[in-house]
C-alpha cells in the first residue's frame, strides 16, 4: 500500500474531551511523521466524530536500518548487590584455552593399486586389392600393378606425391632449431642434489648396506644386500634377509631374500633382468630368482667356496651369459658357472711370489671389469695393492701380470672409466686416485686427502669425467676432473652416519648411497651433471695422455738419475734393487730406444737380468738412440 489511515472514533455523550482529544491526536501526529519520515497528506474530521489522519509513504521505504548517534552516558537503572543471594554462587576456576579458528587438517599417504598391462600381438591382413584379385597370387598382383601404372590419373597423381616427398624431403619439419640452446643453458645451471626418498631397513637391529646393484635395461628396481662385518655386534636376532626395493615404494620391499648367511655383495644379471648372484658372509655363492620364491634356487658347497667373506662377484662376458667370478679376502678368485655350481670351473691364488701358496696371497675386497677386454681385470686388495690379471695366460703364475702399489689401506673399490678401459679409479684411505694401465708406479691423478676415509667410489656412466665418492661423515662429494682436480664440484651431507656404499643408475640421473644403519637415500642430480658436454670426452682423453706423458717423463727421471748411481757402483745398486726394478728398467730403456724392428721377444722372460746383458740387432737394421741418453750409458 502506498499510504495507511489513523482512525480515531469518539462517542458523542463526551464531547467536553473534544478539544483535548484533538490536540493530542496532533501531536501524536507530528511525532509519527518524523519517526517514520512519511508526509502528511490531510487530516480531517468525519461524521460520528471520527477524526482520519492520511499518511503517504511507498511500501519499498519502509524496514530501512537504523541510524545510531553518538550521546552522553546515561544511567537508567541501578541493581544493587543482594547479599543474600551471593551465598548460593558458586565461584569457577579460570581456564585458558586455546582455539583454532580454521579447521584441523591431517595428511595422509595412500598408495593407489597399480594397473596390470597386457601386451598382445595383432595380425594385419594386406588389404585394398579388388574383388576379383586375389593378393596371395604373385602373377595376379603383378597384372594389376601395372595396369594401374598405365592410368593416366594414376600418374598424375604419382607426380603430385613425389613432388610433396621432395618437399619433406628437403624440409625437416621435425628439426628443433634452439635444442642445442636449451641445452647450454640447463649445463650452465648450478649443480645440484636433491634427495627423492628414503628405503630403511625394516628390521628392528639395523645392518650396514654394503652392496647396491640397479637393475639394467633402466628398471626401477634395487637390489640391496645387507650384512653386519663386525662379528663383536653380531646378536641371536639379528636378521639374515636383504632386500630388492622398487624406488617409487619406499614403505615395504618389493622382494625379500632369504639367505642361509647374510650376504654381503650381489649383482644382477646384465642380459637376465630376473637373475641375482650374490656372495655372502660364509663364501657361499648364491643364484636367486625372485619369481620363484623368497630363498635362492642354486648355492654352491660350503667346502668348494671361499673361506672368507666374498666382497665382490662380477657377471662375465660370455657366449652363454652364466658366467661369473668372485673375489673374497682368502685370496682367491673362483670363476663360477650358475647352471651348475657343484665347484668353481677355475681358481687364481693372489700370490705375488708366484708359487700358489695361500698363506702369502693378499685378500682382495674389489675387483673391476670391462666387456671391451673380456679377459683382463683389476683386483682392489687389503693390503693397499692393485694386482692386474689376464685370465687368458696358460699358467696361474703368469696370469698375476703385475701389481700397482698406490694406498696404505685397503683399496675398498676400483672401476674402469666407462669411456677409457685403460684407466681405472681406486679408492683407500684418505683420497681417490687414477690409473693408467701403461703406467705401474704411480697414479696419474689423485685428490687431496680428505679429513674423513673414503668407503667407496664409482664412474658417471653418461659422462666420462664425472666421478662420486662417499665417506665415513655421511657426505657425498661428486667430483668432475675437466672442472677442477682439487676439490669437488659439489659435496651432500646425506646421512649423519657413515657411508658404506654408492652407485649411480645407468641414465645417469639418479644415485643411491648406503648408509651404516640400513638407510638407503635416493638422489636426483641436476641435468648439468648428468648431460655429457661438448668434445668432453675429446678434451679428457687428452688430459688422461698427457698426464700418462708426464709420468712416463718423471719415470725416465729417476731411471736416469738411478743408472748414475748404478754405473758408479754396479755392485752395490744390484743389491738394493729389487729383480723387478731391474727388469722395469731394461724394458724403459727398450722405450727409449725405438729401433726400426721390434725389441727381441726373449729379452725380458727371465726375471733377473744380469747387468751385462747386451741388445744385439742386425747391422742391417742399426738402432737408433734417444738424445737424452749417451752411448756410454746405454
């Protein structure tokens, strides 16, 4: 309604009110008005005594909000205390208590299930021939193609679709022109580490992980192989399990393995996905297969196997892909066959004397391998010594070729460089240090000793110049030779307890450690370290020369300044020296002197050389000398 009515009705027995009545109603008015702020529109008696009030207002105005206003402090009322009533109060204790005025939130893991994939082949029938063509009749077929060729549209055609060949041809629609770019800039980023996850050791008494193997072919699984060395620690409880994680499931194993012994070295089998050899605590060697359960399928005899703890195992290069050998610390190498492990096929004894005797053979705790020369490898011994083998000699005596003495401690590991088979990295005591084959001395290159020990080392399998290392502080240090060979490029404190071992997934982007307490850390390295650069290789083959140069140079040194002393005193120097000095020293001065035929193949068989020992050449084919060395001496 637009407007509303005030009705007031007087009776007519009291008209004497009449005055009164209507200047109360006046009033009242005037205040309705300003209350609700509506207009007056008459005001005016009826018959009967009725007084009408109209007030016009839209409907829409009215329920408008209050207006407050700011006034004096009044006291309207004033309730005092009731004594008597205070007696039934009942006073409560302050409490504070803290509130949240969001929601509380939890998080959770949850793993989903995975999808199972089935991998089906599909047949394809030749089709597109007409009706009356049957495409299994070679003379049909033939007939029909070259009817179809002699079709004028069907050469038109032909034209057209050769002319767009060309095209494509000429244009590669698929060329990334700012690749190389792109790439550049991720090299020039800062190196980094970032730790992905974490695998523990489910087992209440932790053990040392002393050996990690990744599975090949760029599988995500990791074999684990955990064991506790010190037998002063070892308790009735302690657990004999180690354990193959996959790395996107960090909270359970993805396999368990059973051993009778702990085991302390494993490797997969690099052509088998499915197929583990290990080495255990006891010497046994062992063939697991997860599928076929949780215990191993073959162990060889405790008394054909090594007497000590195998450290390391090695799959060969073979026809067959079963071959294997082992290296323990009783001296021995044993070459096994999986199929059949009643006995190792062939033994070495690490005797430097020669003569097979066990008591004398160094133990050996690493070994290094390379499928380019299939025959050779490198054993990391207790004693601080590098031995070179050949497996390929006749005799077990000339299969020692010979040795590289080079740490003062154990060498706990020993790889060659994935690029250069000639050169190797080992690891003992306080540094890493780098070989070259030709040179038996000393290495060509080495690190600072580090305040902590070194535990173990390996090769970047993607960049030939990019080594890691792991120490006793729980700190990885990634070291990259062509930057610099003081320091390492980057050091990760990783774990607060020492570092027992190390290796690097075959994509080079990935790289586990283990840890004194059965924690295995997965780390993700930047794309700069795992992204070979421009003509790295190139410039470290150079460097690996000329640092192989440089050794031989300072060899001839002290060769020469040593054939001083022994042409002085003849006598006195053969006393001091050692046969395999002397015969290192004949076969430097047959490098010095290059002939225009080959050195004598018999002038270095016998071990000890008599100083009077002569080089004979036919004067048709005179020999020529070194400048750095006179006739005299020679």
């Amino acid at each position: 309604a637009r407007a509303f009515c005030l009705t007031v009705s007087v009776g007519s027995q009291r008209h004497e009110m009449l005055p009164s009545l209507l200047l109360f109603f006046e009033h009242t008015t005037l205040e309705l008005a300003r209350l609700f702020q509506v207009e007056i529109t008459s005001v005016h008696p009826s018959a009967g005594m009725e007084i009408v009030h109209e007030y016009v207002k839209l409907r829409s105005d009215f329920g408008r909000q209050c207006l407050f206003s700011d006034r004096h402090v009044e006291l309207l009322v004033d309730l005092p205390p009731n004594p008597k009533l205070a007696m039934q109060f009942v006073l409560k204790e302050t409490r504070d208590l803290g509130v949240q005025g969001c929601w509380e939130m939890s998080e959770h893991e949850v793993n989903t299930e995975r999808i199972e994939y089935d991998i089906q082949g599909i047949n394809h029938v030749e089709g597109g021939w007409p009706k009356d063509i049957n495409s299994l009749e070679m003379e049909q077929t033939i007939r029909f193609r070259k009817k179809v060729e002699k079709d004028e549209i069907y050469m038109n055609s032909i034209q057209l679709i050769a002319q767009c060949v060309g095209q494509n041809n000429a244009v590669d629609i698929y060329q990334e022109y700012f690749k190389d770019e792109e790439l550049l800039d991720e090299i020039q980023e800062a190196p980094s580490v970032k730790i992905v996850n974490k695998y523990r050791d489910p087992n209440q008494v932790k053990r040392n992980i002393t050996c990690l193997s990744w599975q090949p072919s760029g599988g995500s699984n990791l074999a684990a192989a955990y064991s506790c060395l010190e037998w002063q620690k070892a308790t009735a409880d302690l657990s004999k399990d180690s354990y193959i994680w996959d790395i996107e499931s960090p909270n359970k194993p993805r396999s368990v393995l059973k051993p009778t012994s702990q085991l302390v070295c494993l490797a997969y089998n690099p052509q088998d996905l499915n197929f583990l050899v290990s080495g255990s605590l006891n010497g046994q060697i062992m063939l697991w297969d997860p599928r076929a359960g949780q215990h191993p399928t073959t162990v060889s005899p405790l008394e054909k196997s090594h007497m000590d703890p195998v450290y390391e195992i090695i799959w060969l290069q073979s026809a067959t892909e079963t071959e294997a050998f082992s290296a323990s610390t009783d001296g021995q190498i044993l070459w096994w066959d999986v199929r059949q492990m009643s006995e190792p096929t062939e033994r070495l004894m690490l005797d430097l004397s020669r003569k097979e005797n066990p008591d004398n053979a160094l133990g050996a705790i690493s070994m290094a391998y390379s499928v380019t020369m299939p025959d050779t490898f490198i054993v990391g011994t207790e004693q601080g010594a590098v031995v070179y083998c050949n497996r390929a000699a006749e005799t077990p005596a000339e299969k020692i070729v010979c040795t590289y003495d080079g740490h003062h401690g154990p060498v706990y590991a020993i790889q060659k460089n994935p690029f250069f088979s000639q050169n190797f990295l080992t690891v003992g005591d306080w540094g890493a240090r780098i070989w070259s084959e030709d040179i038996k001395e000393s290495s060509i290159m080495w690190t600072k000793h580090q305040t902590a020990y070194l535990t173990d080392a390996c090769w970047s399998p993607v960049r030939p110049s990019l080594f890691f290392t792991v120490k006793m502080d729980g700190v990885l240090d990634i070291w990259d030779i062509l930057f610099k060979q003081n320091d390492p490029t980057l050091s990760v404190k990783v774990r607060d307890e020492p570092l027992c071992c190390v290796q690097v997934h075959e994509a080079g982007s990935k790289v586990v450690s283990g840890s004194q307490l059965g924690v295995i850390s997965l780390m993700e390295i930047s794309k700069g370290l795992c992204t070979q650069q421009n003509n790295e290789q190139a410039l470290l083959g150079e460097m690996l020369e000329r640092e192989t140069k440089r050794e031989k140079i300072l060899r001839a040194q002290k060769v020469r300044d040593e054939a001083g002393n022994m042409e002085e005193s003849p006598k006195e120097w053969v006393k001091q020296q050692s046969p395999l000095n002397i015969q290192s020293c004949w076969e430097l001065l047959a490098d010095l002197i290059y002939p225009e035929r080959p050195v004598p193949e018999d002038l270095f068989q016998s071990p000890r050389l008599s100083l009077s020992s002569t080089i004979e050449f036919s004067p048709q084919q005179p020999f020529k000398l070194h400048s750095a060395w006179p006739a005299k001496k020679v």
